[in-house]
C-alpha cells in the first residue's frame, strides 16, 4: 500500500509539475512565432488631418521667426561690434582734450627771460606730440572760424551783430576748440556767432 501511495503522490507531483512548468520547447516557439499583424488600421478623418496639417504650419512659422529672430540677433551683433572697434578709444580721446586746452594756454602766456623760452619750447614740443598722437588716432579739430554755423558741430555761446563782410550765421571767434573722432563728436567747438 505504501507503494501505491507513493507512486499516486508521484503522479500528483508530475501532474502539477506539468500545469505549472511549459514545455521549454512549447515556450521557444512562442517566442519564434511572429506576432499576428492586426488586420484592422485607424483611418484618421477629414478633421485629424487638418488638425495635424494646422499643428505642422504653426511649428514651420515658429521655427521661421526663430531663425529670423537670430539672424536679426547676429546681424545687430555684428553692427555694435563695428561701431566699438570703429570708436574704440573714444574715452580717453575725451579724457586728454583738457589737457590740450591747458597746454594751448600755457603756450598763449609770453615769457621774457631764457628760462620762461624754455619752458614755453618744452611746453610747445609736448603739444606738438600730444596732437601729433591724437590726429594718428582719428582725432581731429572741429574748423569753427568763418564757417557758417552748425549746431551739429559748434555750441553758440554768444551772437554778435554782423560786421561789414560777415554773412549771418558766421562763426566769428572760438572760444573752446571742438573735436571729433573720425565723424563722432567729441566735443563740440564753443563758438561766437555772428547775426
């Protein structure tokens, strides 16, 4: 009887074994069987497709102006790197014209005795170089005297009638010489004008 147990408890054991392990050779071949294409497609309608269509136009003119917007972005890029390079030094231009203004005026003071002539020829050598540097660098003065008058360029700080021969609107006298870097202004020239 024992045997009889024991081998009914094997075929239980074997039975269940077979329930609950596939065949290796039925689970390979579900893996190699090719998966059945469904017959049936969702056809997209009428309103979909404009849909899309509408979603596709609205992407292509944001990435237009996009890339518009960049090419804007370079271009003004490219234009203020110019205009840097092109006033570069434009500080220090204004920075050293008070000191021609001081020179100027230390060269308008006579002296009389040897040591003063010196002085004065050294004064005179150190303007000579200060405006030599500026004119190498683009800087120049602003013609103000018989010139007619432009508020572009000149700051009236004064009018006088008109003399014989003057023509109104005439630069008469400089009181402050002007400059200007290539065709930027510096500083405009302070003028007398003529009316």
């Amino acid at each position: 009887m024992a045997d009889k147990q024991q081998a009914s408890t094997d075929d239980q054991t074997a039975a269940k074994a077979a329930t609950t392990k596939p065949d290796s050779k039925t689970e390979s071949a579900e893996k190699a069987a090719p998966k059945k294409p469904k017959l049936f497609k969702k056809v997209a309608t009428a309103a979909e497709v404009d849909e899309l269509k509408r979603k596709a136009s609205d992407f292509e003119d944001k990435y237009l102006r996009a890339e518009a917007e960049v090419q804007n972005m370079q271009a003004r890029f490219q234009k203020e790197q110019a205009t840097l390079i092109k006033y570069d030094g434009q500080q220090l231009a204004k920075d050293v014209l008070p000191v021609i203004d001081n020179l100027e005026r230390a060269l308008a003071v006579e002296a009389a005795d040897e040591a003063g002539q010196q002085l004065k020829k050294g004064v005179q050598m150190t303007y000579d170089h200060l405006e030599d540097a500026l004119k190498r660098n683009h800087v120049t003065e602003i013609e103000a005297i018989g010139k007619t008058f432009d508020p572009t360029l000149h700051q009236a700080v004064q009018s006088v009638p008109a003399e014989d021969g003057q023509a109104a609107e005439t630069v008469v006298k400089v009181l402050q010489k002007g400059y200007q870097l290539k065709d930027r202004v510096l500083r405009p020239a302070m003028v007398v004008v003529a009316q």
